[in-house]
C-alpha cells in the first residue's frame, strides 16, 4: 500500500514528537504492508513549512529507517489565500515530491468564497488538488454535495482510513461510506499522527472497505491510486 498523507517528520508539527516515535511510525506502517509513505507536515498559520529544512529531516529519517518504507516529502496544505498564492509561484514547494498532485485542506471555519476559481488556477497550472479528509470537515459534513461540483472540476479526494473503522464516529464513519458509495473517493491514507491513536495502519481499514465494496475496489483506493499519484501518473476515477 501506499500512504500519501503522514505526519512522520519529528518536531515540526502535531506530528511525531521525537526521532523514536517518528522511526515507531514508519516501522510500523512498514509492517503493515506500506511500502511508500508521504510525509506531509502542515502549511498553516500555527506552523511554517520550510521544503529544505522538511527535505533534510525525510532524508535524516529515511537513513534512520532503512530502505524498507521509501519516504517521499509532500504537505498538508491549508488552502488560505496566500498559500494559494505561493502554491502558483513556486508549486513545488509544496507538491507531493515533484508531481502535479497538492494536498489541499480547507479550514473548519469556512471555505474560500471563491474555492472554484481557485481551484480553476490549480488546474490550468496543470496542478492536481487532492482535497483531504472532507468526510471531518464540520462545513462539509452539513454539504458533502460541494465536493461533487470540485470534484467535476478535476479535483481528487482523500478520506481517512480510520473514518471507515469508525474511529472518527458513527457520523464520519457514514459520510466516508457516502463518499464511497458516490464514488467520491479516489484515495485512501492515514493522515498518521504517531505510532499510537492516531497511528498510519491501513490494513484494518482495507479490509473493511474491501469487505463492504469489492476487492477491486479497495485495490484502487489503497495501491494503484496513491501509486499512480507518487509516480506522477493518471488517477482512476
Ligand atoms: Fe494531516
């Protein structure tokens, strides 16, 4: 499996808060079955993304991990008007490695009034955005629809592998399963935090889905879609 969105990176976010529980993460998804894992410390107001610095810090842990897990740099994008702005100057700054696929996550507080036009500035800049969790976003969860008219914009969506085991409630637990269901969904991760309640185990999560869909379908969600976004190639719907 593949896992495009981690908070592996020690110290630098809400993520891993030392080198021992960053390597417990990777150590752990490896086990898991993961073979490629994207770390993704946030770009927001509470916390800087520096790409060098990041850079440093993946490499730093890849050598610490070994070659088991491949480590890719990417961000957890808060999709405020200025980073908008930086994204189109510089996109890969913030890109999943040196791809056209962003991470995009829109605050709980409200969404851009003008989110279609950005994402349209996205696109014909040939970027791919992958909107993250919308299945926790409180806005969204009173609107999912919204994310079907981004969606035929030619935005991606991420759902939480743990909102189909219900970790995240019975409530987001049915919206992940709305979004399946509408095939709103192109890719499955983790959104890890540490090694231990909000740790990057995929499986459990596969299983379900695999369970309650097809095979086939989880095979999509978890390998050949994230695959396809880390080696920069087309997403299936
Ligand atoms: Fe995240």
């Amino acid at each position: 499996m593949v896992d495009i969105h981690s908070h592996i990176l020690p110290m630098v976010d809400d993520g891993a808060e030392s080198w021992e529980v960053a390597v417990a993460m990777v150590t752990m998804a490896g086990g898991d079955g993961v073979t490629h894992m994207v770390a993704t410390p946030h770009a927001n107001y509470e916390y800087a993304y520096e790409r060098e610095s990041h850079t440093a810090l993946l490499e730093e842990l890849q050598n610490r991990v070994g070659k088991d897990v491949q480590l890719i740099l990417g961000c957890d994008f808060h999709f405020s008007y200025d980073n908008f702005e930086d994204a189109l100057q510089h996109p890969h700054r913030y890109t999943i490695g040196n791809t056209r696929y962003l991470l995009i996550e829109l605050s709980d507080f409200s969404v851009p009034p003008q989110i279609s036009n950005m994402l349209f500035s996205l696109t014909s800049n040939r970027l791919i955005p992958i909107l993250t969790h919308p299945e926790r976003n409180p806005l969204l969860q009173r609107a999912p629809e919204r994310v079907s008219e981004w969606v035929d914009m030619g935005m991606l969506v991420q759902l939480t592998a743990n909102a189909f085991t219900g970790k995240w409630g019975k409530g987001v637990q049915k919206l992940a399963n709305w979004y399946a269901e509408n095939q709103l969904v192109h890719v499955i991760a983790s959104d890890a935090h540490s090694a231990s309640r909000r740790n990057p185990v995929l499986s459990e999560a596969r299983r379900m889905v695999a369970k309650t869909y097809s095979e086939e379908f989880a095979k999509r969600l978890f390998e050949t879609n994230p695959r396809a976004i880390i080696n920069d190639e087309r997403v299936l719907g």
